[in-house]
C-alpha cells in the first residue's frame, strides 16, 4: 500500500476549470473555513506571469473556482515595485483567527516573500515583505513559541546548499533568530535542494512537515516529497526525517506538463479521523489530493530516520 493514496478523480483542478484566460493551476494552498475547504492556487497567465486564484470545496477534493482572481500583482507602495513579475506559491495559516498568506514576490530585484492577511478569504491585507532575495517557500507554524511567530524557509544559497531555516518574529514584520535546521543528503533524493513544503500540522508526538526535494538527473530535475518531524516545543529541533520519500511523480499528469516530473505541496489538512488531507501541484500544471494516517508519517520520521543536518 502507497503511504499517500492519490484520488482517483485527480486531477482536482485544471486550467479548464478557470472562468478567466490561465495556462496552468498548480502550488495551491488550502485550509478550512467555515465549514469549507478553501483554496489559493497559482496560475500562469498567457503572458507567463503568475497570480493567486481562489476555489471553494464542501469536501475537499470536489472545488469550483470564483469568478475573479483572488491575489494580483500589486499597483501601489513598495509591493508594487517587489511584485511587478508575478507572486506565486502561496501557503495558508490559521492563528489567532486570521488567516496568513505567505507567497513569493517577483521583480527585477529577484524573488522576495510578502505576507498578507484575510479573516474572510474577501478582502485581503498585504502586511509586509519579510525577506530580502533570494528566499522562497515561506510557511508559517500554525502557533507561538514564548510569544513568537515561527517560520520555515529556503534561501537560494549554494554555500549551505538550498537548505531550510528557521527564524521568528514578534509582529510578522521583523524576524531574527535564525538559524539553519536541515539540510539536503549527499546522494540522496533530496541532495540538490530542499525546501519547506506545507505549513506543520501538530500531532501528539510533534509537527509534521511535509517538505520538497529536489534530484537532479540526466533528463533535468525530480521533485519529490519528504516528511520531518519537528518537537512540539522548539520548533528549531527535529526529532526526525523520514530516510525516504513519501511522494513521487508516477501518473501522466505529475510526469508530463509545464515542468515534468513535478509534485509539489503547499498544504495539508488535518482531518477528525486522523487522515491528512496533502494537496500538490503536478508538473506545475495541475492540482491533485490524497489522503495519509498521521500515524504512519510520524511513523516514518521516527523509524526509518536520517540526520536533519
């Protein structure tokens, strides 16, 4: 039996389920509200700029896109100048009954991460740009430690290759305290790059974090899944990484599309039932879901682990 059992009508969303003109929907993030399941997805648009569109479901895997964008370039401030090229890769998380939109930002200036806010997936709040370039992949722990926000990310750096990093913050605005926490594997799946993946779900035992990595082959490069556990009171230390990956691109549409052999995840929901819903994009051209026990991905960190670092 696969770890994360992919449903059988993926892939959930396409570019044809868009009422406005998008070449691709991949990268979305998804959280429950209301009852609902909502989802913030990127699309290239025919110019091959991105924005952030939104989509509702009543089970999860079922979603029907609203008739506009949800999130465009910018035209005002300082986010118009760090936006210009397109924002992408959203994640979402709930705190303090907002909800926080971390999301890459292009320009000339290079990619940056800007974060917003929204209590009603309406009207929407930029905060702040909270890194200089190069970093993606921001995500968000969905609670404080001693009073302070926490994040995951991933500088573009090759003198401590692509690895992931921790920082905190008491506002969202400035954030200090950082430091490296895990790092990719010589000659592993992972060993070219690693980024944060979907924002941590709690377990009993820590947080989990469903991460990506990247292996580079003679026909390009193979985005994987990977699964870490983080202790549930510093956050900076890492009971476990799973030894292998947890997601690969097997089926047509992970395989073959804007960029091949993609999965990608921006989210996972936690269920009653003890099931994790993970959502991912396929080859950045599609968005897909499967489910996975809780208990068998922690299981995985803490039986089949190898160094964070």
């Amino acid at each position: 039996m696969p770890l994360i059992k992919r449903y059988k009508n993926n892939p959930v969303l396409t570019k044809h389920d868009v009422p406005y003109p998008v070449a691709t929907v991949h990268n979305g993030a998804v959280s429950k509200y209301m009852d609902r399941y909502i989802m913030i997805f990127r699309s290239h648009l025919l110019n091959g700029r991105s924005i952030l569109g939104i989509a509702e479901s009543e089970d999860g895997f079922s979603f029907k896109v609203r008739e506009r964008p949800f999130m465009v370039p910018s035209k005002v401030g300082i986010f118009k100048e760090y936006e210009e090229y397109g924002i992408e890769d959203p994640r979402i998380t709930l705190i303090e009954n907002e909800y926080l939109i971390t999301y890459s930002a292009y320009s000339s200036h290079g990619v940056r991460v800007g974060i917003a806010k929204t209590t009603d997936f309406k009207s929407v709040e930029r905060i702040s740009l909270i890194t200089e370039a190069d970093y993606r992949n921001v995500v968000i722990f969905p609670e404080k430690f001693n009073g302070f926000y926490a994040r995951l990310d991933r500088p573009h750096s090759e003198i401590a290759p692509w690895s992931i990093w921790i920082s905190y913050s008491p506002d969202l605005k400035f954030w200090g305290e950082s430091k490296r926490i895990m790092a990719p594997m010589q000659y592993h799946w992972d060993e070219m790059k690693i980024g944060p993946g979907a924002p941590p779900v709690k377990t009993d035992k820590g947080w989990l974090h469903i991460y990506h990595g990247v292996f580079s082959t003679m026909d390009g490069s193979v985005y994987r899944l990977g699964i870490a556990l983080h202790d549930l009171k510093d956050p900076s230390k890492i009971i476990g990484v799973a030894d292998n990956w947890i997601l690969q691109p097997e089926e047509p549409y992970e395989v073959t599309g804007y960029v091949h052999n993609v999965v990608f995840s921006c989210a996972a929901v936690k269920e009653e039932n003890d099931s994790i819903k993970i959502y991912w994009g396929g080859a950045d051209s599609v968005m897909c879901v499967g489910t996975a026990l809780e208990d068998d991905l922690v299981e995985m960190c803490l039986k089949n682990s190898r160094p964070a670092l």
